[in-house]
C-alpha cells in the first residue's frame, strides 16, 4: 500500500524552494539529489503523489520563476522562444501562437481541461516526455533550452527526447532543467508552415499544409491514443516536395518518422504512394499499447490520419486553384 | 543562490485575497488549496470527488480563472485572489445561478458550484461564447446526473441575459 | 407532448432545493463536521484472494492521534451485511476475496494521523488463486469462494419445446453480447458522519437509498435495538443504486461507539473504486427463431453475470435480466437461464437499470438481426412481434396494462430521425464519415416485484407552526423527488409552495415507505397522496369548519389556508388553523407497491415503455462513433415533474451513451485498473452535444388506477442498442462487445483500397 498525498502532506509536507534562476535551481537539485523534484504547474506531480505512484519529496524545487524574461513568449530574430514555466493556458490564448504555430496551438487546446492549463506548463508537458505537445513541437524543429552540469546548451527535441528514453531504459535519468523552447523560423519565412495562400500563390505553385490529430478514448478531456502532427509542401503537380511527420500519444515517447519523410520527398502522392506511407508508418511508428488500446490500433489510426491528410492536401493542391 | 530560495520551510504563511478578504494563513507549502478551503477553512462549497483535477467539482477562481483546487499548492496562491463559490454568491443569486436554476442545469449539486465557477470564468472572459467554446471550457467539468441537457440551456440562456440585461 | 420548459408553462418550476444547490450552501453529509470528531478509515485487502494468516494492530494502537483501531473481533453483532443476503464480512477474519475487503478500521484525531495507522497495520495474507472470470468460477475444478459454491443464484424460464421450436424456423441468429464493468461515478464519493449520543444512542449522517434498511442492517451488526439508531440519509451527491448497500456506515458506527466520539468518514475517489459496486459485466448468449412470416418462434438465452465476491442484490438483477431478456415480445418457445457467479473481482450490484440494460442490449441485437435476414424494416419487425395490449408480461404474468408499446412505437416510426434512416449519406461528408440511424424498443419493469417486500406509504400532518407536513421516507439523491412531491401538493391539493414543510430522510420521524430504488419513489408518493387526500382535506376543513362556523360544502383548501368555494376569500389560514384545539390533523398511508398475481419471484406488474431511435456519425479513420441525435419517446402515465423527467431521461441516456461508447472499469487479474477519474471516462459536455428530444406520452387507460410509472431508469436502458442499431447502418458491421471497441470499426481510407485492387 502506497502512502498517498494526505499522509505525505502533514508527516512529511515538502520544503518548497523558490529559486530565481536556473543556476539557483540546479545547484538546489545538486544539493538535495534524489530527494528533491523540480515544480513547475506541479499538476502531473500532484496526480502521482495522490495515486501513490511517486512520493512526495522532501524537497520541492519551484522552477516557474527561474526565467525573469519580460515576455514569456516571444519573438526574435531566429524564430520563437516559450520560456518552459508559461502555462498552456497561456500559450492556448496568445495570439502570436495561434498565429505562427498553430498546430502547437490546436495542440494545447486539446490537452487537459482549461482549468489543468492554468497550472500545467508548458515545460512540464514537454518534461513528461509524453505530452501531447510534442509532436507538433517536433514537426517545428523545436529546440530546447536547458541547464546543466556544464551550464546552459541547446538541444533539438527529436535528439533529446531519444537520448532521454535512453537514458530511462539504462536507469540513468539526466536531471537537465527545461528553461525554454524554441522554434526556429529561418529568415524570410513568415511563420512556420505558412497559412497564408495568397502570398504563397504569388511566389510559387505550392501548397504548403499542415494539421494536428488527437485521438482519444471520448471528444474531450481524455488521455491520448494518437497524437500526431504533418507538415509539408506539395506542388501543383502533386508531388510531395517534403514533409515532417512526427507520432506519439498514450505512454509512447513521440517522435519524428524521418526515415518515411526521406523516403518520399519528390514523390508524386498517387493512391499507391499514399499506400506505401500508410504501409510505411505501420512499419516504422511502435506505440506502446494498454489495456485501452492496443498497438495495433494505435498504429493504423497514426496512419489513417497521416495519409488522410496528405490525399486532402494533395487533392487541394492539383485541384485547388494553387 | 538567491535571497528567496532560502524561504523555504514547512512553516509557512500564506498570504492570498479570499472572496475578496486579505487573507494570511498559517499552513503548510505544499498543501493542497482544496484541504485549506473545506478542512481548514470550513468553506464546503468547494467539493471534493476525485483529488487529480479531472472532475471539476473543486473549481475555484484564483484571480478570475477556473482552476482545480485540488490541483493548486498553497506556496502557488501567494499574493492571488481566490474566489469561491462562496464568494460568488456573496451578494445572492448571481444571473448564472439563476440560469441554473431556471433550466435545472443540476440534479444532486454536487458538481454545481465547480460548475458555476467554470462557467463564470467562461462568461467573465468571453460573454458571447458558441458551443465549442462552452464545451471548451466546461470540459474539466464532469456532471453525472444530468447529461448536460440542463447545462447547456443554462449557459446559453445566461449568455444570452448578459447580452441583453432585462 | 416534446417536452421542454416553454411546453411546459407554470408547471416547469425551480425545484426547492436548488437555491441552496447553486449557491453551495447545502451541506451535504460528507460536509459535515463535528467538535471534537475523528476521522475513520478502513484498511483493505492487498489481495483478490488471500487467507488472512494474522492481523496485528499493536502498532498502530500506540501511534500518535489514534483513538481506535478495530479488527472482526471488535464486531459485537453479525459480522456480515448485505441487503438481501448478508454475506459480506464487516471486517474480514481469516479470508479475503476482493480488494475492496476490509481488514481493519482505524479512528484518529487527523486523517493523517489514521492514514499513517492504517501503514502500521500488519497483516499477514497467503494468497489464494483468483478467480477473476465468471464462467471459469462455475467450473466444478473451481476453488469455492463460498460455502454453498460459487453460485449465488440461477434464474430459468422456459416455455413450450424449443427443439421443436427451431425446428420450424426459417431464420436463426446465434450471437454472444458483452456488457461492461459500468462504475456509477456519483460526484459525491461515499461518506458521513456517526454521532454518538449521551443516552446510547447513535446518530447516522450518511447517504443511502432506504434509511429503514440501513437501521436494520447496523442493528444486527452493532447488536443494538433498532430504535438506538437514527439514520439521516439527505441530501445525497448522487447514488444510481450505487448507495443503496452499506458502504462506510458499519465503520463509522463501530468506531463512534467504541470512541464515543463523533467520527467523520469520506472516501477518495480510489477507495470508492476500490470498495463499491459496479454494474454487472453479463455475456449473454441468444439463439433466435423466426418462421416464415417473421414472428419470433423460439428464444433461447443464457446469461453469465460476474457478481464479485458477494451477495447484495446480484440474485435480483439476474432475476430482473432474465425477465428483460424475454421483453416486450411474443414467442413460442423460450428457454432462459441465467447464472450470478461469485468472483474475486470487484463487487457487482445494483444500478440504475438493474439488469435490464444488458439484457437490452442483447434482446434488440436480435430483433435487428432478425429483421434484416428477413429484409423487414427493423421497426415493422418489432411491431409485428409485440405484446399488444391485453397481453400478459415476459414471464405471462397479469400486469397493468396500458398502450406504451404501441404509442412509443409510433412516435419513433412517425418522426423525422427514423426517416432519415433511408436518405442517402450525404455527399458533403468526407468519404471516412459515415452517419447512420438506429432505434431500439423496451418495456420496463418498477418495483421490486413478486416476493419481495416492497411497502410504499406516508404521512401527511398540520404542524404545530401551521405547515403543511409531507412526511415520507424516500431519499433525495439528485432526481428531484423534492420538487415532484411539491408540485403534486399544490396541484392536487391547492396548497402554496410556501404552505409546505416536505421532510424526509430522517428514520426517527419518516415511516418506511420502502426504498428509493427501482423507479419505485415517485409513483408511490403519487398513490399516497392520492389515499389521503380525502381525508387529509376532510380532517382540515373539520377544523376549519367548527372555528369559521361555516358548513363543510362551503370550504375548500387553498393557497395559506382554507377558503371560501367560489369566492376563494381566505377563512382562516394554515398558521391559524394548526393553534386551535382539537385532535392532530393527520393522515397516514401505508400500503404494498402493485404487484402481479403470479408465483414467480421478481416478476413486474407495472412497465414504463419507451423507444429511442438515434444518429450517429462514424469516423472510420479512427473508428469513434459520435452520437449526432436523440429522440426518446417514454409511455409512463402523467408528468408529474416536467423539469425533473426530462432531466431523468437526459441524464439516463448520458449514461447510457457512457456504458455504450466509453466506460469500463477494467480489471486485471482480480486487480483494478482504473483507479480514478482519469483512466475510467464518463462522458463530458463535450460528448453531449447532440440533441436530445423526450416525447412524453401521458394517456392512460380509462379507469388506471396506478398513475404515474417509474421513469428513473428507462431513460438509461435503450440507448445501447440503438446505437448498435445505428453503427450497423453505417458501417455494416455488428457490436456485440460494449463499450464499442474504436478497432472494431475502423477502416482504411477508400482511397488507398483503391490502390491495393
């Protein structure tokens, strides 16, 4: 039998450090190790502390003031910058955002409930290594930022997210801290994956396209079975100039299905083309299943809604007036 | 390390506006908002079901958003605004109550005061929602007896009061 | 009559209790607190299935805060409860067979004080092997859970010589249908406060469905007189029957006597999961005849129900799904039997709709089967197959009889969404949306029916403060059974909503008019007050009579006091009346709720008929069904309430839709693997945004004598299978397993099937 959070609570109620910096925060874990957490909504904790699937810890280390940026989200030169401690809740109504990511925007939207978001970061979505941001964060390229041993460095979310299932696989879980994410947008691009037909129509026949899936086990609220994301281009003639795929939900650890968009790149997206992708994703994309839904299922749906898109976007960019 | 950092302690006082009151408290940090209401405070409006912020019925608003309070730490409060379902309904039946009432947006009431907390947090924010919005914002929301029927007649009706106040 | 507030007019009332709902004013009884009080927990099994080898609380007896820790030793009466059959241990002495089992109880001045108690506590298991399947615990190599056996009851019916029956028949279906684990998920987890009294008495504030019963069942357990006990039972968060069994109250009760202290009891969410019912996971198995016309021939069906580990009410759910299974057809030969197996899963019992809505589910998959091997519409199938009226009920026992049958039927065949069944899937839709109509037909049955106590009554009284007193001893658990009292006074006897003091939930003052269960409260407060209205009046206008001077034919009851006929001017009002001298103005009722002249346990005498014909949209690139359109036509005599049936028959289907599409509390080997809200889904207001239209059919024969019918659970019983319905025009595939597997009905996208040919 587990202790659970009322015990835990008054016995052995947590110090809560509330450090200014990364630095702060790390030297903090540094100090205390295995018997301090970092905090950020702390939503995630407190579900496992409750059902008794982690202990509360001796230390809580409070890391949603460590950025001291005037603007959590912001714009620069090299793309966008989220600091990890802004809620989803935050990134769910900021116009920027839905702007110039919106598939981390429908993303958000579907995590949780509005209420969850308030607390929930960002960072700490990412941090679970199974949030439902992921895979649009990952068709983005995005970048983490983050603090460690050897002080701050930059890491592309696809390595760091694979390096870190690694990692748990060998027992030897790296403690780096999440400070922020960034999506870079290279210069002269307007955002990410363009929504913008009539300045794309005028620099070129292509049709760029791009969407988000959730699926879950009802319309809201849910855990994900699948989620997944698809960004891409493809010319008047159909063809599949280059895509981003990337896949996860449930306790799978999402991630990029590059050797798919390697595959395909210059591919006419003919009905035997869009079979072998589907083919393809079933080959390469391993879900973990459960007692809710099995593997099996998971893959077909990550391949129905990844094919599904690009017959919609290809279908729009011969037919569509492009 | 910073000034701050060193605060830490299981002894701590937590100062926050509750229904509109400063409010210190003695307590400890990580203790959960929705204990400090009902076991502490003896503010009972506040439900408790399922303790994971996946059913609503603790819903409180700190500085005007629907957020689980059993979800919500003490040391996250500081220097907030806190209200309850106590506090809306401080000055009598508020037009979203009424709405509830006159559509029987509830049965037992157990989920009613989350639920009128989440829809105020929708209405104050976004007084004209559509029906993504409302189910958007009352998805943290679970009612068992109703299947929302009454619910959804009730937003609508109280949306439609705050546009045309009579 | 589509029911809604504008149709409705005056009588669409705010119900009584909702200021204090909406306001979170009302404390409800795990609200409650106590000077002094301590808090109550209970220490469960670790295992399914275990022979307990030693308890020892020495531990946690010394630990810091605690006033009591109690093992099955410190029972002083029967160690055992269960409303039907008391076979479930208060606190487990040697063995345990499902998680939920309870080993020791504990009382401590904090909660954690008593959760770190609870750690303290050692108890040594040597684990049994689990029997975690029902069918398999039938086995005769089967470890026995119980003495007699692992079969708690087996239910037959038959007729006729079904051999010889399938014989004739020139179609036969055979299908096996899974029903699943539905939990109740009422807000309010189960919980209260036990007060101890100075003079030995003990107060009990906690839910439940019959508080008379609970007096009963905590009599025989505590050893104490009946009358030593007072149960308060209202306001309760939400029960479905998930309340109607003890829960906590043994613990609470032990605990407060031993203390002398009042002790404060309120599940989490797990423990309530862990330690209440669910409703019972059924396979049932049909064999279905038809002859050459399409009239059913011959019905063969067996059903397996996992009872869990012990008795409560799983012998009348078989009972009651074994009679659903028949329904409201005509056959000629039928062979039923049903088996209720104990289990070391979680515990099965009743819930709204006891039995019937996997008996339902199952019995129209065969109608709609059976129709399409005949190439009939499914719904002139039905008809063509019904118990007209005049005819007996499933077990061919006398009912009360009325029109339902016929009248839900043709409002489902008349409407708009039972004609969009034969319009083409709209060419707007993507190619991977397919939508499809269903509809589905049941008739009902309320009461406990034959053989079992079933008592009805109330009382009616002039209050020493001039209130009109209704005093009945039915619970409040969300349905609105205040606000239909109510509006049944005023309606039926003029009185104003402010002349009213409606008391209930309270053992030391309410009679028992029996359980609030089985779709039973409302009809039978209705026939109360229908029995003593004539006297009640007539003991009013007495008084009235003797203080006005004024002659019997000249009075009259209304609003704040007895008026003058036919000028309405007030005589002499309530207040007025209740100060004078003269006997108590009272009426009493007590009576047995109707049942069938028929020797046959648990056969129903009166029926609610409803149909439901639906919607759907299927999105075959994931296989998920989304329920576009709702039409429920319900035949249950007057509306008593119109607020509160809609809000019955809406909240019903949402908990249909959830036993149909999402809910399944899993279990893995004895274990549960939905622990909490998060993993065990009901549906949100997301998943409810279709509409949902309720025609109410009130019309009654002349001379009906029983009035309204029961219309708690109809409206979660028939929404299953006309969804499956549904799916099966849309998709072309048949469910037999609920909630519906997303795998089951996905599809590869068109075009790229095109690709492969």
């Amino acid at each position: 039998m587990g202790t659970n959070a009322h015990e835990q609570e008054t016995i052995q109620s947590p110090l809560v450090w509330h450090p200014q910096s990364a630095a702060d925060a790390w030297q903090l874990k540094q100090n205390f190790g295995a018997d301090a957490v970092y905090a950020a909504g702390g939503t995630l904790l407190r579900t496992q502390w409750e059902s008794g699937l982690a202990k509360m810890p001796a230390h809580l280390i409070d890391v949603s003031r460590i950025n001291g940026q005037e603007e959590p989200i912001r714009e620069h030169e090299s793309g966008m910058t989220i600091d990890a401690a802004t809620s989803l809740a935050a990134c769910r109504s900021d116009a920027l955002i839905a702007r110039k990511l919106p598939l981390l925007a429908e993303a958000v939207k579907q995590i949780a409930a509005p209420s969850v978001r308030q607390l929930a970061t960002l960072g700490g979505n990412v941090s679970s290594l199974v949030g439902d941001s992921l895979p649009a964060l990952l068709v983005y390229d995005a970048q983490l930022h983050l603090f460690g041993g050897a002080g701050e460095h930059w890491e592309e979310l696809s390595d760091w997210l694979a390096a870190t299932e690694q990692a748990l696989l060998s027992s030897q879980p790296a403690s780096r801290l999440l400070i922020g994410i960034t999506i870079p947008m290279p210069e002269g691009t307007t955002d990410s994956h363009a929504v913008a037909p009539a300045q794309e129509e005028l620099v070129s026949k292509t049709k760029r396209f791009g969407a988000y899936y959730k699926v879950g086990r009802r319309e809201a609220f849910t855990p994900s079975v699948v989620a997944a994301a698809v960004v891409g281009s493809i010319n008047s003639s159909g063809v599949l100039e280059h895509m981003k795929l990337a896949v996860g939900g449930g306790q799978t650890i999402p991630r990029r299905l590059k050797e798919l968009e390697a595959a395909f790149a210059g591919s006419e997206l003919h009905a035997a083309t869009l079979q072998r992708i589907y083919d393809g994703v079933l080959d390469v994309y391993e879900p973990r299943g459960d007692l809710f839904a099995s593997a099996d299922y998971r893959k077909s749906t990550a391949a129905n809604l990844i094919v599904t898109e690009l017959w919609k976007s290809a279908a729009e960019a011969v037919t569509g007036g492009w | 390390m910073g000034d701050k950092a060193a605060d830490a302690s299981t002894a701590y006082k937590l100062s926050c506006t509750l229904n509109g009151k400063e409010t210190e408290m003695e307590t400890a940090p990580a203790r959960k908002l929705l204990s400090i209401l009902r076991d502490d405070l003896e503010l009972t409006g506040t439900k408790r079901s399922c303790e994971i912020g996946r059913c609503g019925a603790c819903m409180v608003l700190i500085d005007g958003k629907a957020v689980n309070s059993c979800l919500t730490m003490a040391y996250q409060c500081e220097g907030k605004s806190i209200d309850t379902v106590e506090g809306v309904s401080a000055g009598g039946i508020d037009p979203i109550q009424q709405a509830f009432l006159e559509e029987g947006g509830f049965q037992c009431g157990y989920c009613t005061p989350g639920m009128i907390i989440s829809v105020k947090a929708l209405l104050d924010g976004n007084p004209e929602p559509n029906d993504d919005e409302i189910a958007e914002a009352l998805s943290g929301n679970i009612c068992r007896c109703t299947g929302y029927g009454g619910i959804w007649r009730a937003v609508r009706l109280a949306a439609e009061r705050r546009r045309q106040p009579s | 009559m589509l029911l809604n507030r504008e149709g409705s007019g005056s009588r669409w009332r705010i119900r009584p209790d909702g200021p204090s709902k909406v306001t979170g004013q009302l404390s409800y009884l795990t609200d409650m607190t106590a000077e002094g009080m301590l808090y109550g927990l209970v220490l469960r099994s670790e295992h399914p299935h275990a022979r307990i080898l030693s308890i020892d609380t020495d531990a946690a007896k010394q630990a810091s805060g605690v006033r009591a820790v109690l093992t099955y030793l410190d029972v002083p009466g029967l160690n055992a409860f269960g409303i039907a059959h008391p076979d479930q241990p208060v606190l487990c002495e040697d063995r345990v067979r499902y998680v939920g089992d309870a080993v020791a109880t504990v009382a401590a001045e904090t909660l954690e004080e008593a959760e770190y108690a609870l750690m303290l506590i050692k108890v040594e298991y040597e684990p049994l092997p689990v029997l975690d399947d029902a069918e398999a615990a039938l086995a005769p190599e089967a470890v026995k859970l119980h003495e007699k056996g692992n079969l708690l009851h087996h239910a037959g019916y038959s007729k006729g010589d079904l051999a010889e029956g399938f014989a004739g028949c020139v179609h036969v279906v055979e299908e096996t249908y899974y029903t699943p684990r539905q939990m109740h998920t009422y807000m309010e987890t189960e919980g209260g406060l036990f007060v101890p009294g100075e003079d030995g008495r003990l107060t009990v504030y906690a839910p439940t469905q019959h508080g008379f019963m609970d007096r009963m069942q905590l009599s025989r357990i505590l050893d104490l007189p009946q009358q030593q006990i007072r149960i308060v039972s209202s306001p309760i968060g939400g029960s479905f029957g998930g309340k109607d069994e003890l829960n906590v109250q043994p613990y609470g009760a032990l605990l407060a006597l031993r203390t002398g202290l009042p002790v404060k009891f309120h599940n989490s969410r797990w423990e309530s999961v862990r330690a209440g019912l669910k409703r019972h996971p059924m396979k049932i198995t049909m064999k279905t005849g038809t002859n050459a016309e399409g009239k059913l021939i011959a019905h063969q069906v067996r059903i397996i129900a996992d009872t869990g580990p012990y008795s409560t009410l799983g012998a009348e759910v078989l009972n009651f799904a074994v009679e659903h299974v028949i329904g409201p057809y005509v056959y000629e030969h039928l062979d039923i039997n049903g088996y209720s197996a104990f289990t070391n899963n979680g515990m099965s019992g009743e819930f709204r709709g006891f039995g019937g809505n996997q008996a339902i589910f199952a019995l129209e998959g065969q109608l709609d089967r059976l129709a399409e091997l005949h190439g009939m519409d499914s719904w002139s199938f039905r008809k063509l197959n019904m118990r007209r009226t005049g005819d007996t009920g499933p077990f061919n026992q006398p009912i009360a009889q009325t029109d339902g049958a016929e009248q839900v039927w043709s409002v489902v065949a008349g409407s708009e969404l039972w004609k969009e069944k034969d319009k083409e899937q709209t060419s707007n839709q993507p190619p991977w949306i397919k939508t499809g109509v269903g509809a589905a037909f049941v008739m009902h049955g309320a009461g406990l029916g034959v053989g079992i106590p079933d008592p009805a009554g109330g009382r009616l009284q002039l209050a020493k403060d001039g209130k009109i007193e209704a005093v009945f001893g039915y619970e409040e658990f969300g349905q609105g059974l205040i606000a239909s009292l109510e509006l049944m006074l005023i309606e039926q006897f003029g009185f104003a909503a402010s002349d009213l003091r409606i008391v209930i939930g309270d053992t030391d003052i309410v009679p028992d008019s029996g359980s609030t269960t089985a779709s039973r409260a409302t009809a039978m407060m209705w026939k109360s007050l229908e029995r003593m209205r004539v006297p009640f009046e007539e003991a009013i206008i007495a008084r009235a009579t003797v203080a006005a001077g004024l002659a019997v034919d000249q009075l009259q009851l209304g609003e704040g006091g007895v008026r003058r006929k036919g000028s309405e001017e007030l005589i002499i009002s309530y207040e007025q009346l209740a100060q004078l001298e003269g006997e108590p103005v009272k009426s009493e009722t007590s009576f047995h709720f109707p049942t069938s002249s028929v020797d046959r346990i648990g056969a129903h005498f009166m029926y609610t008929y409803s149909a439901v014909a639906v919607k759907i949209e299927l999105n075959t690139l994931t296989g998920r069904v989304n329920v576009l359109k709702q039409l429920h036509a319900v035949a249950a005599g007057p509306v008593v309430n119109p607020q509160g049936f809609l809000g019955q028959i809406e909240g019903g289907s949402s908990m249909a839709l959830g036993f149909t599409l999402t809910e399944d509390a899993v279990m893995d080997k004895g274990y549960y693997m939905t622990r909490n809200l998060d993993t065990y889904l009901v549906p949100t207001i997301a998943d409810q945004r279709g509409d949902v239209e309720v025609v109410a059919i009130e019309q009654l024969p002349e001379g009906d004598t029983y009035g309204p019918r029961g219309i708690g659970e109809v409206g979660s019983v028939t929404l299953a299978p006309a969804i499956a319905s549904a799916i099966r025009a849309a998709s072309g595939k048949w469910v037999t397993k609920l909630p519906v597997q997303p795998s089951f009905l996905q599809e590869q996208p068109a075009f790229l099937q095109k690709a492969v040919d």
